[in-house]
C-alpha cells in the first residue's frame, strides 16, 4: 500500500459551537456601538443644557437666535411657557422694537 492511499485530512473542529463563536466576536462591536450612542446621547443632553442657559441668562442671545435659528427660539419661548413663566417673548420684542427705532 501506498502512503497517499492512507492520508488522514484533519479538519479543525471548534471546541464551541459555531453560533456562540460567532455572538462572541460581535460582542466588542456591540460595547464599542453602545458606547458612541451613550457619548452622543450624552452630548445632545449637555448641548441642549448648554443652549437653554445660554438663552434663559442672555436677552442679547435670544435676540441672534431669533435672526439665525428662529425655530429653536421659538422652542424655547413655548418650553418656558408651558412651565409658567409668562413675558419673556413681549419683553424681547419690545426691546427689539424699541431698538430698530
């Protein structure tokens, strides 16, 4: 008999199921996924902390916002509103008025 007749091929076996394999290797994507929605989360939620202040302490603010993102002014005129504080817009656009003349 010839030695190429008797050959063994061993194939790789994986000591744990292909699936669990798998999961396993996306697990750091996953981490790495939920990690950069958490900091961007995170930002938006700073962000918007940020703006909020910034228009709630700066008439002058409110009044560039008005030129340049009047929609988000607008937001912020109905979000104090709506918690009661009533006069914040007819005291802005009193002074604007009173400022163009």
């Amino acid at each position: 008999m010839s030695s190429s007749t008797h050959r063994k091929i061993f194939l790789p076996t994986p000591s744990l199921p292909l699936s669990y394999v798998m999961s396993r290797s996306k697990g750091p994507l996953a981490k790495k996924i939920f990690k950069g929605v958490l900091v961007a989360e995170l930002m938006g939620v700073f962000g918007a902390y940020f703006l909020f202040n910034k228009m709630n302490t700066s008439q002058d603010f409110r009044h560039t916002m008005s030129k340049k993102f009047p929609f988000i002014l607008e937001v912020y005129y109905k979000s104090i509103e709506h918690s009661g504080m009533y006069g914040i817009r007819e005291q802005d656009q009193e002074k604007w008025l009173s400022n163009k003349n």
